[in-house]
C-alpha cells in the first residue's frame, strides 16, 4: 500500500540521545546528549520515558508552539505496554495514538501522521519514538550488569528519543510517499539474529514502494535500511541480488551509522525504535539541507517478537515501512 | 529486465524458501572464535581456581581450622567479592571478556543472582527483587538439585553408596 503526499512536510526535529551515542561518529549532529543512563530519574523506564518527552519538549520549542496548537501526538517504543509513550503522553495533554511495530514504529508514526495531514484531518503532528538500551536488556535480555556473553549477530539497543514536528506548511523536507509493508516471516528463532531476521521484510517493503511508484532504485540518491546492523546489511544486499537481480549500491543502515562498530562495544551495530530517525533527522537531514543528498527513502525495520514467543522456540516476523522524504532548497 | 523481475515477484510473492534463505543467513553469520574463547576461559577460570585454593590455605593456617571449614569460608569469601564487584558496575564487561571462566565459577552464581537483584530491586521487595533475584541462577538450582538427586540415586543402588 502507498501513499504519495503533495503537501506534507517536517518542519522540525529533535534527537537527545544516552552516552554510547554520544561516543559515536555522529555526536555532534544531536541535539542533546546525555552522560548516564538514568537522566536523574530512578529507574530505566522512568529515564526512557523522561528523553522522550524532553525531546518532544524541545521539538515543540524549535517549532515555537505550545502543546494546545498540536491537533495529534504520535509515539510508540519498545517497553511492554508502549509504557514510555504512554507516560509522556500523560504530561503532554495532546491528543495521542501510540503505536507498536517495534524498530518500525517510527517510520509508521511518519505515514499516519502525513495520510492524516494530507487528508486535512490535522493540520499538524509530532511523532516521537524512544528506546533506552538498558531498558531493553533487562527486558529482552539479561539483567543490566550481568553482560552475558553474546554472539557477533547481535545489536545494541539505541537510547535516544526523538521527536518530528510534521504540517502542510512548507520546508526543506517533505514527505514524499510512504508504503506501508507486509509481515514476513522466513523461518528465523533467534532473537540474536535481528539482522536476518528483518532483511526480507526490508526488500519486499522496497520492491513494493518500487513498484507502487513505478520507480528504480537508482531513483533515490540514498536507501536507508532501519536497523538490520552489519551482518544484515550483507544478507540484504544478497538477497535483494539473488531474487529481484537488483544491485543496492545507493544503500546504507542506519544501525551501522549511529556507531564505530570496530571501536564501540556494539557487537553488529545499533537497533531499537530510536535507530533509524535518530541518524535521518540528524546526519541525513544535515546532508539533505545543505544539498548533498535530494532523494532519500527510509525503510525501518522492525522485529516483531516478544521474549515469550522466543522463550516458546516460535519463529520471529518482521515488518518494514516505507517513506520517502526529498529536499526542497 | 526489470519489469520482468518485477513481474516474476508478482508471480511468486516470494521466491526464496525458508531453507534457502537460511542458507543464506549462515553464509554471512560470523563464527565465534571457540579457541581464543576456550584458552580465556581456561586461564582465567583456572585463577579463579588459584585465588580459591590460596584462600584455602591461608584460612586454614590463619584461623587454625580443617582444610573442608576453610573451604566454606573460601566460597563465602569468593561469593561477596563477585557481589561486590558486580556492585561496583565493571564487572559485566570483565564477565563480557573471560565469558565461562568467570560465569562458571562460584562467582558467575553470585553475579548472577546480584545482577538481577540490581535491576528489580525498584520493582518492589516482594515483587521485585524476591520475584526476580533467581531468575537466571533459579535454573542452576533446580537443576542441581535434580542432577544431585539422579547421581545420588545412581550411587546408592549400582555401588550401594561406596564410592
């Protein structure tokens, strides 16, 4: 399913990341950065929900609006019960959806946002997402300070909120199509194999888009997969060769952009919902303002597994969602 | 040539099965270094073993008591300094590095069960750090009581409990 958007733009962005980011090649690109893990707050959930209302605080400021001139408020994270969204919402008074497809959310907050703006439902939006890297181990994996040893295959979950202000007044981004994917499931059990795990849902998003749109992948100046980390990126690459024959050589993951993979303890790269939008809005969107980049597609991924259904040995599905954001100078 | 590929998609949704596509997946899943893995371990598991016996000996000399008491309090001894360390917050990466050569030992239960303890604590006494403190050392317990039970059992009725 896509979706081609005439007046849809995002005006603002903000992105507050945790230390190890902060470490990374990136850094300078972020708004904010912080120290520890715990942000002055007494646990990893409350710290996860505390980034992202910060950030929605600071893209609102950017904006210079106030939360009563927000029609919808948008946000999904990786804690049970999208916790984090929810708390931030509660201090925010703006209407709010919150929204789970994992690693994919942000890109999925993205289309709702623009199908509801171009359809002048709302006139504007902010779409946020979170992740807290000990957050998510003690959730997904083992206690915080135990540090298991883990296989290369696995990522590290980014800790970052970020937040997008979106409306049908003009700027030098605009959402230009979206595509909304499909669940796939190619047989994958191990929860530390993400990589693998979402590539074909990657490729099966961007053939999608490719064919909706009646383009070629050379169309698009760079394709940006979410978080499929450096071991997926290769699998994707070959899968993309071996079943649709087409060569991805405008192409890069975010997961292996937010990190110095051979410096940083980060196994094969970045991942959580905060992955992807945390590298567009700042890296990318520098690139696209300054006219170095005019075409980009972002395909988050996103693995749709709980540790239950892990624990239960069931294969894990995946999911990608397209969206295609062009530069107006 | 692409439409054609598009077209041939369509036709098949999907044209790599699983097995295939597991292939694939292994193709380009890096191998874990077993050697390298399994000299650390072994060095370092065996200083464990080292600092353990120098224990020994020294309770034993110092508090003037059987070799099997002073065992007791080497355990004890080896169990607070994983808790502590595991406390102080470097002791992941250190557990990260030497993998079976410090999870193996007494000190892997101790961190273990101190790991989880930190991360529930805020959950609650009852709900949190009760619920929870066993979560990944309640395994090793079961199934040491079990395995203690079976080889007891073995030892009773094949040797009469002789040897």
């Amino acid at each position: 399913m896509t979706f081609k958007y005439n007046n849809v733009y995002i005006n603002e962005v903000s992105t507050i990341t945790g230390p190890y980011e902060a470490k990374g090649p990136l850094f300078k690109y972020f708004d904010k950065s912080y120290k520890d893990f715990y942000f002055d707050m007494k646990n990893f959930e409350e710290a996860e929900s505390h980034i992202l209302k910060e950030s929605v605080d600071l893209v609102l400021k950017k904006a210079n609006k106030k939360t009563n001139d927000i029609d919808l408020f948008i946000s999904g994270d990786l804690l049970n019960q999208i916790t984090a969204s929810s708390f931030a919402a509660k201090d925010l008074k703006i209407p709010y959806l919150g929204i789970f497809n994992a690693c994919a959310s942000s890109v999925e907050g993205l289309i709702i946002a623009s199908n509801m703006i171009e359809s002048k439902q709302i006139n504007n939006c902010i779409c946020s997402v979170s992740s807290h890297n000990n957050a998510a181990e003690k959730q997904f994996r083992y206690p915080v300070e135990y540090g298991g040893p883990k296989p290369k295959t696995t990522t590290f979950t980014t800790t970052g909120g970020v937040s997008a202000y979106l409306s049908s007044e003009k700027s030098s981004i605009k959402v230009e199509s979206s595509t909304i994917g499909v669940v796939q499931d190619k047989g994958i059990k191990d929860a530390y194999q993400m990589g693998a795990v979402m590539a074909p849902a990657m490729a099966d998003t961007l053939i999608r888009h490719l064919k909706d749109t009646n383009r070629t992948v050379d169309y698009y100046d760079l394709i940006l997969s979410g978080d499929l980390g450096k071991y997926g990126k290769d699998i994707l690459k070959e899968y993309v060769k071996k079943v649709y024959d087409i060569n991805l050589n405008n192409y890069d993951d975010t997961a292996c952009m937010i990190y110095d993979i051979d410096k940083q303890p980060v196994y094969s790269g970045g991942s959580g919902p905060a992955c992807a939008p945390l590298v567009t809005y700042s890296y990318i969107f520098d690139l696209m303002k300054k006219g170095k980049l005019k075409k980009v597609l972002l395909v988050a991924t996103g693995a749709l597994h709980s540790s239950t259904s892990v624990n239960e040995k069931r294969t894990i599905p995946s999911i990608a969602h397209a969206i295609s954001l062009e530069a107006i100078i | 040539m692409y439409i054609f590929l598009l077209f041939f998609h369509n036709k098949n949704g999907d044209n790599m099965d699983t097995k295939e596509y597991q292939k694939l997946v292994k193709k380009y899943t890096p191998k874990e270094n077993r050697l390298f893995n399994g000299i650390i371990a072994f060095t370092i598991g065996g200083l464990v073993g080292v600092i353990g016996e120098f224990l020994v000996e020294f309770y034993a000399s110092i508090l003037e008591i059987s070799t099997k008491d002073a065992g007791t309090f080497m355990i004890i001894t080896l169990i607070f300094i994983g808790c502590l360390l595991t406390c102080f917050g470097f002791f992941d990466k250190w557990v990260n590095f030497a993998k079976a050569g410090l999870f193996i030992p007494i000190t892997g239960f101790a961190h273990s069960m101190m790991s989880a303890a930190l991360d529930y604590k805020k959950e609650g006494l009852v709900t949190g750090l009760g619920a929870n403190m066993l979560k990944l050392a309640g395994s090793v317990i079961i199934f040491g009581v079990v395995s203690a039970y079976v080889f007891g059992m073995l030892r009773l009725l094949l040797f009469g409990g002789t040897i």
